[in-house]
C-alpha cells in the first residue's frame, strides 16, 4: 500500500512538473521604467501552442511563409512564397482553402510570383504579388476579383521598379503600399490603380562632411550616393480610426540608438511611425523611452547575444489603442499603450517552446484575446494566449480610453499588486487623480514613476490654488524683495563712492563690496582692482566660497521637476569643481602671459578672476529658488538665468584679463586662447606625472614584497 502511494504521488510531481514545463515562459517579461535597466514583470502572454504547416493539413515539406493576417471572423491568412499561395485556416488552424492559381478577367490561368504580403478587409482579400509588381483582389471566399497594376504616375521615376511586400487598406477603399524598392515613401492608390501621391518619406542622416564631399562629386557619382535618398519601408498596418503603423529596419543603426540614448521624442529617424491619412506623423512618444523596441542595447554583447538597436520588421494593432512591435534580431515583442509608454516586452531566440527561431520571427499579429508570431525559419507561428494580468491591463486601459477613471484605478491598483515595478500603473493612478482634482496624490504618484510631465501638470494647478490663496501676499514679497535690493546696491554703491577717495588700505567690508561695483563697471572697475588695491585675496576667496555654496545648494536645493534623478554632488566635489578650473586658469594665464608682456602678476590674475564669478552665485541662487516654484514649460527661466551668470562671468574675466595685463582685444583672444590650451597640457602632465608615480610606488612595493618574502 505504502509502495502504491509512494508511486502515485511520484506520478502526480512528474505530471505537475511537466504541466510547469509545458506552460512556463522560456524568457522574461519585462519592461522599462525612467531608468534604463529592465524591470520584471508579470507574463501578459503566454504560449500556448505552436501551429505547423502539417498542423493545418498541408503535406509539402518546403515553405517561405511571408506574412500572417486575421479577418474579423478569426481567419487566418499564411503567405507561403514558396508555392506562390495564400493559405487560409479557420479559426481553429485547420485548413480552410488555398488561392495559388485563377482565373484573371481576360480567361488566362494567372498566378502569383513571389507573394510577400496580405491584407483582409470586410469584402476582398488583397495580396502583394511582389515579382508580378501588382497587387491581386479576391472575395472572402477566394475568388479572384480583379488585379490593380502598379500606378502610372509622373512622380515615378522611368527606371524605378515597383515591387509591394506589404498593403493596408483604410475605410475609404485607399491602399496604402509598402515597396520594396521605392524611397519616396508610401504609395497611396485607389482600387482602380489611381495615384494619389506618397506620404511618411524617411528622413535621412547627412553630415557635414558629406555635403561637402557631395558638392566634389559629379552627377554619376551623385547617384550612386544611397545615404541621400529616404528609406524604404518594410511592413504597415491601419487601425480602426483608419491611422497608419509604418515600420522600417533601414534606418542607420548609430542614428537609431542616438536617438534612444537622447530620449528622443521626434519622430524622423524612429523605426516605426503613426501617420495620419495626410502622412503626418501623430505618433505620441510620452513614455520614458521612444518606443523603438529594445532600450538596453548591450553595446559590448554578451554571451552571443545581438547587440545594438532592434531591427523592427512588422507592427500589429491590439486591444484599447495599444500596438506591438517585432525586433526580428531578438525575437521579441515589444507592446505600447496609445501614449507611448512600454506595457511589456518579452520574447527570445532558440528553440524552446515559446522562443521564435534566431533571425525567424517575420510577423505578429493579434487573434482575438491572443496572439500570433510568425517563425518563417520553422514554418510554423505560435500562439500566445493572454494571461489574467494581460486581461487586467486590457481592462485597464479601456476604462482609461472610456473615461471610467475610478475603475481605471482600481485596474491599476490590481496591476501594482502584481507588479509594483510598472511605471505605468503609477501614471495611469495619477491620471485618474489629476482628472477628479486631486492634485497632490496626483503628485506623489507622478513622482514615483518619475513622470515629470504629469507632476508638473499636477503641480501647475496646486501652484494655482497656492496662488489665488495667497494673492495679495505674494506682490507685497515681491515689491520687497524688490525695494531690499535696490537699497542694497544704493548703499554699496555709496560706500564704493566712499572708498573711492580713501586713501590708503581698505576695510575687509569694502573690498567685498567693490565686486558689486566692478561687474557693471568692468574697464573702470578691473583698472581700480589692480592700480588702486581695491580688491584682495581675502575678498577673492570669499566670492569663490560663496559660488561653491552657490553650486551646493543647486545640488541639493533644485526642485524635483528639474532634477527628477536627485543627482547630487557633496561639498567637496563642489569645491574640486571650482577650484580645480579656478586654479588651472590662473597659473596657465600667469605661465603664458609672462612670456607675452603680461603686466599682471599672479597675485593680479588670481584676484581678478575671483571677482569676475560674482554673477554666477548672483543668478544661481534665484534660479534654485525658481525651480520650486516654476513648472516644467516655464524652465526657460531657469535656464536663462544660469546660462546668463556664467556668460557674464566669462565676459568679466575676458575682459579682467585684457585690463590687467594691458592687452589689445586681438591680443587678449589669442592669450586667452593659449590659456585653455595651456590647462589642456597642464591635466596631461599632472595625469602623466600621476602614473609615473603610481607605477613606481607599485614598483617600490613589489620590490619591497618580493624582499620580505626571500628574508
């Protein structure tokens, strides 16, 4: 009996295992947040079989499966170029019927040539019979309905070769067409063959050099310049509202992942676009990272692993605005909500159940609740079927696409339990809050998946409240502010009066408030400086303490909108920050310009210049302070203010050093100038000295170990 038990329960692990097997994802799903590593999440899908041509009922052993479609009654449609069909299952993948020849209107048996792509719509079937440069019409049931030829248009050119891979059609019965060998763009026709024009043109990289070279070139030469014309597109699909999904793996690859490094969130060189029927792009790019596939592109490469930006060959359209992406180099899908922020990703090379072949996946598209990828190197697709947590997510966005924001946040609620690492939770929350006016959950939400935009937005109407509660306060702080500064600049401008006619050494007081004089005043001020001992060291080195707390409190003071990562620098950095160029610039300018007839001396430039940062801590300060107060589109402001502090610094020691050592303006630049060059070579000897010491105390100490170890 005890055997017997023994022997069931064996049974039952080995069948749980198995089950666990069978159903268990061969990869990761995942997802990125604000920064760029990948973030586990929960599976939205799952395999859940893989469908072979012998599956259906085919017996051929040879095919080159192009393109999968489903109609609307679950459908599918296989493009097999091999045996120049169409392959049509039920909804359940058993064979339904094939078109391979027909019937054209003339009474000729015709056939396909090399057929790359399909499209279904509520009457026919369109096929892109590639190397017969025509698109094929057929009904539903597969009956031939006629051919619309490649479209007689002046704007194309006499030797351009027409060769469609992939169509979509809209309401309208306009056919938008991807050609393989055509760069103007998308070819936009009716069924009659009737051209309308080109829309979403590529744009293309030149860089300077190039145009340059291009300018040399003769006209022959001109021509067979590829990287000046726009590039092709590969795959489209159309959604419901009738916009356009184009895709593109033609794009430069250290373009492609500049542009993700950057955040980038244009649309010229992204391998996948929105087009409306005008060929404008509409796409919205509000993730974190433009949606491009793979963010985290392992520039070293690890283990075998692809390396460098996705190369997206097909896009399919999902439930509640969302759209998927492939990247054939991965084998992976890559899913986007309507706003562009990454819902999941997952997907794999090998051979394991679940994974698509290396260099196989060709396209994706959606079933009903699952979905569908196609491996044209195994002659197969697999199905995916949506998990719990997909079906939330989908449900989740449907109540935030309806406006049913309070069930939106209970979806995403449900999400956050199972995956507290999904950004998007965190802002589809803060979305529901800010529309029911609950800004500073909003906020706090916003903030904890680093959505600068929305807690700005949230944080502009809490501003609004502060301010209509506040409203008469607010001028009277200003109006004083105001009065204790201008108060402040007459009493120095009083006491430097003063001083001007003293005699002899100045107070510690009037030293300080000279540089108030000096940096309006820069010719009469720097010649004072020097000639009348207006200034002093001591003075210098409190402006110079005074602009490394400046740039502290920066670090620690600029609010979360404008330093969302909390990047902080302590103390000593600061003053290594400052005082390391600081003193680079004052030997280098003392070496060089003894050389040069330079009147000042070391003790002279080194003054002049600590003065001349006056304006940076006199900007700095008021910028911090106005980045807690200023949303994110009124950043100018700050940016401003900075950019301002330090151009004015830099004019006042240009202009210090040409009245301190007595130089004309041309010979001012040139000095100035070899100063830079001279704190260039200086950091090369000190990291050249740095390692000759390094080597020999390694030296030294190896001599030393190597002594002790013999004694």
């Amino acid at each position: 009996m005890k055997k017997r038990i023994i022997s069931i329960l064996t049974l039952v692990m080995v069948a749980a295992m198995l089950a666990v097997g069978v159903n268990a994802s061969a990869y990761p799903t995942y997802t990125y947040g604000y920064s760029s590593n990948t973030m586990l999440s929960p599976d939205a899908y799952v395999p859940e079989r893989v469908v072979t041509m012998q599956d259906i009922g085919l017996t051929e052993e040879s095919f080159t499966l192009r393109d999968l479609e489903v109609d609307k009654a679950g459908n599918v449609y296989i493009v097999d170029a091999a045996a120049n069909r169409v392959i049509v299952t039920d909804r359940y993948y058993k064979l339904k019927f094939e078109i391979t020849t027909f019937e054209n209107e003339y009474g000729v048996v015709d056939s396909f040539n090399n057929p790359s792509g399909v499209c279904i719509t509520d009457k026919y079937i369109y096929v892109a019979d590639t190397s017969n440069n025509r698109i094929v019409m057929f009904d539903l049931d597969g009956n031939y309905y006629k051919i619309v030829p490649k479209p007689e248009s002046a704007y194309f050119e006499d030797d351009s070769l027409y060769m469609p891979v992939a169509l979509a059609v809209d309401s309208y019965n306009r056919i938008f067409v991807v050609s393989s060998a055509t760069y103007q763009g998308i070819i936009v026709m009716d069924d009659e063959a009737n051209f309308s024009g080109f829309i979403g043109a590529q744009r293309v990289v030149v860089s300077a050099w190039d145009i340059i070279w291009r300018r040399l070139q003769n006209a022959s030469q001109r021509e067979d310049q590829e990287q000046f014309v726009s590039r092709e597109f590969n795959n489209i699909c159309i959604n419901d509202e009738g916009f356009i999904y184009i895709t593109t793996s033609a794009i430069d690859e250290n373009t492609q992942q500049s542009e993700i490094r950057a955040r980038s969130k244009k649309g010229d060189y992204a391998p996948v676009r929105k087009l409306n029927s005008s060929g404008n792009d509409v796409m919205l790019r509000n993730g974190f990272w433009p949606p491009s596939g793979e963010v985290d592109v392992n520039d070293m490469g690890v283990d075998g692993a692809p390396t460098g930006p996705s190369r997206i060959v097909d896009v399919a359209v999902g439930p509640e605005g969302s759209w998927s992406i492939i990247d054939q180099k991965r084998s992976r899908v890559y899913t986007y909500d309507k706003n562009g922020n990454m819902l999941f990703a997952f997907g794999d090379r090998g051979t394991q159940f679940g994974n698509i072949s290396q260099e196989g996946l060709n396209a994706i598209v959606y079933h009903d609740d699952d979905m569908l990828l196609l491996d044209s190197l195994s002659n197969s697709f697999t199905v995916y079927k949506r998990t719990e947590y997909g079906d939330i997510l989908a449900e989740a966005l449907r109540h935030q696409n309806e406006r049913l924001f309070d069930a939106s946040v209970d979806d995403w609620t449900h999400i956050l339990q199972r995956n507290s690492n999904f950004d998007t939770a965190y802002i589809g929350i803060g979305d529901a809050l800010y529309r029911d006016a609950d800004y500073h959950e909003a906020m706090e939400y916003y903030k904890s998946a680093h959505n600068v935009t929305g807690y700005s937005n949230a944080f502009r109407e809490v501003r609004k409240e502060w301010v209509s509660k506040w409203i008469w306060t607010i001028p009277v702080v200003v109006v004083v502010v105001c009065f204790l500064l201008s108060k402040f600049f007459k009493y120095a401008g009083r006491v430097n009066k003063e001083t001007q006619l003293k005699v002899g050494k100045k107070s510690f007081k009037e030293e300080l408030l000279y540089g108030f004089h000096l940096i309006f005043h820069p010719f009469d001020g720097f010649w004072d400086l020097k000639h009348e001992q207006r200034g002093s060291v001591r003075a210098g080195i409190v402006y110079v303490a005074v602009t490394i707390l400046a740039f502290f409190y920066q670090s620690v003071g600029t609010g979360y909108i404008f330093n969302p990562e909390g990047n902080y620098m302590n103390i000593f950095g600061q003053i290594i920050s400052v005082a390391v160029p600081l003193i680079l610039w004052v030997v280098a300018n003392w070496c060089l310009t003894t050389l040069f007839d330079g009147e000042g001396s070391l003790k002279d430039i080194f003054i002049a210049t600590c003065y001349s940062l006056l304006p940076v801590p006199m900007l700095v300060i008021p910028s911090v302070i106005f980045s807690n107060i200023l949303a994110e589109s009124e950043g100018q402001l700050i940016t401003l203010l900075v950019g301002l502090g330090f151009v004015w610094a830099g004019m006042l020691i240009f202009f210090g050093m040409m009245v301190t050592h007595d130089y004309s303006l041309m010979k001012n630049i040139t000095t100035t100038l070899g100063t830079i060059v001279g704190m260039a070579f200086i950091i090369f000897v000190a990291v050249l000295f740095s390692s000759l010491v390094s080597q020999m105390v390694s030296f030294i100490s190896n001599i030393i170990l190597e002594l002790s170890y013999r004694a």
